[in-house]
C-alpha cells in the first residue's frame, strides 16, 4: 500500500501553499508548440494564455475539486472549454470507486496521449495508485493538493512531468471556484473517514478523517450565500462522522449553518451522504435538522446489502437492524421524508439466501432512489482476494433488483398536490426548468429562465417514475405587482379630460373590434385547419424532444420516461385545443358587442 499520508487538524493552516520546490519535477521532451485557433493576447495581469479543458469523474466531493481547480486557473488567466480539441492541455480529476469510472480515465487519458495534449490527472485514482501505467510519464496531483493546480500546469505546458501527492493540511475553503451550476455551492465538510470496509478504495486515496472547523465552513457559507447561490450540498465521504477527530460532531455544524440561512427560505441546505453507525446517535437531533424549513427532508443512507452476513464481510460496521432504526426514525419524525440508499449485488460470498434479504428490504420501504451497483474487485483492498460470485450470477441479480426497483411509483400521490419547489437549473431537454421539493423530489416545469434561483408554489399536474411535473401558480404577491403594472399603463392616457380619454377609447375598441372581427372570421374559416396543423407539428417534433431529452438513456428506465413526455405532450394539447375554442368564443363576442354599439349610434343619429 502507497504511504498516504493522513490529514491532521492541527499544525499549518488549512490551505497553506508549499514552495515551489517540494514539487518533483521529471523533465521530459518538450511537445511541438502549436498555435490557437482564437489565442488569447497576453496580458501583465494573465499569468497564462492556454485554453484548459477539465473533466470529472466520481462523487460530488471530486465535482467541488473541480471547480475549486478551475477557478484558480480561471483566476490566474487560463480559459476553460468543455471541448476537448479546443484545449491546450487537459485536466482529469479521477474517480476509483469503481472499475467503470477508472476504466473511462484510461480511455480518456489514451485519448489525450493520441492527440499529443499535455495531460494533468488528479483525484483519487493518482492518490491512490500512483503507480499505475497509464499514469507513466503524466503529471499527476493528488486530493489534498489542489490548491497546487496552477503551478502543476504551468510546469506540465513547459514540457515537465510533475508528481505532487504529499500534504498533510486540507486546502483552503477560499479559493477561487467556477461552479458548474452558479445557484449550487457544493461545500466539503470533511475529507476522509473512519471506516475500513473491505471492497473501498477510496479511503486508500482520501486517508483518515479530517474535518474542516465549524467556523470556518460558516464562513464559507456566508461567502456563498452572498454569491447569490440557493443551494449548498455538505459532501464528504461520510457526512455522518464530521467533527470526531476535532471534538464535535454533525448536529452542531447543523445547527450553525442553519443559523445563517436566510430566514425567506430563498437558500436551501442538503445534507450529504452517511453511513448508518455514525449517525445512529443523533437521529432524534438530526429529524429536527430536516424538518427545518430550509433543510431538505432528504437524506442518502448507503445499506449495501439486507443480509447481516454480507455486511459483516464487507466490514461495514452495522447490522441491517441498525439500518432499519435509522430510516424508521427519520420517515416517523419528519414529513414527506426521502432516503435514498445504495446496494451491491454479488460482494464476494453472497448466496441466493441473502441476496433475497436484500430483495426483501428494497421491496420493504419501496425507496425512490436506489442506486444498484455490480461488485467490482479493487485492487489492494481485502475484498479483491475473497472468492469471487461468478459474474453472470452478479449481473442476474443486478437485472432482478433493478427491475423491482423500477416497479415502484413512489410519486404517485404526489398528482394535484401543491407545493413548493427550488429551481436551479435548465433540464437536459432544454425545454423544462428543474426544482426540487422539500423532500427533493424533482420537478419540471415550463417557466421562463428569470425563475432560475427562485422559489415557487407548483401544482403536480402528472407523475412519473423518475420525477414529477408541474405548472407555476401565480402568487397573490405576483397578481398585484401584474395588475399595478395595468394601472400604471392606464395613467400613461395621453387624454385632457376623462369624457375625451372615454370617447378615445370608445373609438378605439371600436376599431380593434372590428378588426378583431375580420380576423375571427378568417379563423372560423380555417380553425379546424389551424387545429389539424398544429397537432402535426406537434406530433413532429416530439420525436426530437424526446431524443433530446432522452439521449443516452437505456432500458426500461428510457421507456417510461419517455411514456411519461408523451403523457405530458397530450395534456398540452388538450391545453392548447382549449386555448383556440376560447379564442373563438372570445371573438364571437366581440362582434355582437360591435354590432351592439353600431345600433345604438344609428337609433341616437
């Protein structure tokens, strides 16, 4: 096992910069220059003029790391692109939780060696397995050093081979981010853990626990919320164990950061990731956490297997009995309560026995959100040399537990409610706007972009298996701001005199309604016409949604959410039928109250 060294709280401050000579430096030949299709002029003020492409893997832990990097080559001149061609170097911040995640690495970092791009990998795969060949000859940086970014690129783009792994302080919460999503801080509490299990290869990257202060991540939230961000997500490898190894622990950084949320509820807090055994002392106080009104009603459980025997092997610390105490006490004490949870399939030495335990717990609290995962061996962890369930086995028992899950409609009671979501983003389709519930259930909605980072009343108008959709309510708050808009426009008559402003406007919905009349008897003409065009155009581009919305997706999942936009299309329809005959009726009135006025003036003449 590599020598990773351990995080301590005490000692150098958090994010102390090291010389530039603690950092290894190989030389190495230096690649062909190569010239900027749009370079950027160099500036006293730019220490760098590259274009920076950087892609992430893994947890949300590894997606603050990134943006916690970008901002720092942003902050120093560097622009970043999300396509790679465009790029003069490329930045990969690595996952090693699964054999997948570090098998796309290798594809990518093959990829970028193919291309002759200068490559700087960070993360957990380097921390961890430093020596692995496919980090032959790349510069490598590990998890504690990403305040170190900027020197590691500067030296990999002059042709240098740079390795920086050891630290022993976390890096600064002030740093420079560029967030993927400007209304979402994601804020690491802590790094590390105080768990051994037999199958993760994490905690050989991330090491032993270490917490950030409380005053310091209050700090943080402060700068955040003053950012303009609505959402902050606490991330760490086990949010549950914060504050152990500095004498507190999680229900008091709670109860510190609620205290600075604003009190419109304008910010919202989620908590991250824990596992059962550290969190099983605070249930009662942290139900009341998540009953907060600006505090998610939602909280990820990992269970991992329903059979004790299975969880003893991988070292987890806790029974499924504990587990159970865990999300009986959090549904009981705490409205509309979400959990979601996690389970691998085939771990060495499962039987059918406690594969159907496992089964029976999933089928038990019917949960919205599992995510099922094969066993995948990870080199230099206990479990890689235990004898091994044969693979097609593993997958069976993956396709079983994946389609009971997928039977479940946990948000079938949901329809005609009302409630109350965030908003923080665009959804992939680039039609719905997305929100979340208190109990983070996710919303789409149909709403304008200046809604992005507010807050909204919705009623459920349809369910599906994955997420629900909505339609914005207009609050009393916004019908007065809407009808004082009217009256104000009402004062702008330019008229001297009330009898004349009255006579203007006489003559005026005279003339509108004249031509309103014109223009509804062309349209009762070819109404039926105009109807029939626009279910066709309708029907035509709903393929195109639904291969945008959907691209990527497989299985049953992609069906029924695809049944589900079908579903949500039709009752638009229905919406816009609607919308012609009111037209309709709307015009044929008008011209009776014409044809009203016309005989009223010839009986006075």
């Amino acid at each position: 096992m590599e020598d990773i060294e351990d995080v301590i709280a005490s000692g150098t401050p958090p994010g102390l910069r090291l010389p530039l000579t603690t950092v290894s430096i190989n030389p190495r030949r230096k690649p062909k220059s190569r010239v900027l299709q749009d370079p950027v002029k160099p500036s006293a003020q730019i220490p760098g003029t590259q274009t920076i492409f950087v892609k992430t893997f893994g947890c949300s832990h590894n997606q603050s790391d990134s943006e916690y990097m970008a901002g720092q080559l942003s902050a120093f001149g560097y622009a970043l692109t999300d396509i790679s061609e465009e790029a003069d170097l490329w930045l990969i911040n690595t996952c090693t939780v699964k054999s997948p995640s570090q098998s796309a690495m290798e594809t990518l970092i093959s990829k970028g060696k193919n291309a002759k791009k200068p490559l700087v990998v960070a993360g957990c795969v380097p921390q961890g397995s430093r020596d692995i060949k496919e980090l032959e000859g790349i510069s490598i940086i590990g998890v504690q050093q990403i305040d170190r970014v900027v020197e590691v690129v500067e030296e990999t783009l002059k042709g240098h081979e740079v390795r920086l792994l050891s630290r022993k302080t976390l890096p600064a919460l002030d740093l420079p981010k560029v967030r993927k999503n400007k209304y979402v801080e994601i804020l690491p509490i802590n790094v590390g853990c105080l768990g051994a299990c037999t199958y993760c290869k994490t905690k050989h990257a991330r090491g032993h626990l270490g917490s950030y202060t409380v005053e310091s991540l209050v700090e943080r939230l402060r700068t955040v919320i003053s950012e303009g961000v609505k959402e902050i997500w606490l991330s760490s490898e086990d949010t549950g164990a914060y504050g152990r190894d500095i004498g507190v622990n999680l229900p008091i950084l709670l109860n510190a950061l609620i205290a600075e949320l604003p009190p419109d509820r304008s910010t919202m807090l989620r908590i991250g990731m824990t596992n059962p055994p550290f969190i099983l002392e605070h249930l009662e106080e942290i139900a009341k956490v998540l009953r907060h009104p600006c505090v998610y009603s939602f909280l990820h459980v990992p269970v991992q297997s329903g059979s004790d025997a299975v969880l003893d092997a991988m070292n987890r610390e806790y029974t499924v009995s504990d587990f159970r105490a865990v999300v009986d006490t959090l549904i009981r004490l705490v409205p509309d309560m979400q959990i979601a949870t996690d389970v691998i399939c085939g771990f060495p030495g499962e039987t059918d026995e406690d594969f159907r335990q496992t089964i029976a717990l999933i089928k038990e609290y019917q949960f919205p959100q599992v995510h099922i995962s094969q066993f995948y061996p990870r080199p230099g962890t206990p479990a890689a040399r235990m004898k091994k369930v044969p693979s097609t086995r593993v997958k069976n028992r993956s396709r079983e537990l994946t389609s009971i899950f997928e039977s479940f409609n946990p948000y079938n009671e949901m329809e005609g409610q009302i409630v109350r979501i965030w908003i923080t983003e665009i959804a992939s389709d680039g039609i719905h706007l997305v929100g979340h519930t208190k109990g983070y259930v996710q919303v789409l909605v149909i709403a304008p972009d200046n809604m992005l980072g507010t807050s909204k009343e919705v009623k459920i108008t349809s369910v599906g298996r994955w997420s629900v959709f909505g339609e914005v309510i207009e609050t009393s708050t916004e019908v007065k701001a809407h009808r004082g808009a009217e009256s104000a426009c009402d004062n702008l008559c330019p008229c001297s005199s009330e009898s004349e402003c009255n006579s203007t406007n006489l003559k005026n919905s005279i003339a509108i309604a004249t031509i309103t009349h014109k223009e509804a008897s062309a349209d009762n003409v070819s109404s039926s016409s105009k109807n029939g065009r626009l279910r066709t155009f309708i029907s035509s581009i709903k393929p195109v949604l639904l291969r945008r919305r959907f691209k990527g997706s497989e299985g049953n999942q992609s069906i029924q959410k695809i049944e589900d936009t079908k579903r949500f299309v039709g009752s638009n329809l229905s919406m816009v039928d609607g919308m012609l005959v009111g037209g309709l009726i709307v015009s044929l009135l008008t011209m009776i109250l014409v044809l009203i006025i016309l005989f009223y003036q010839m009986l006075s003449s």
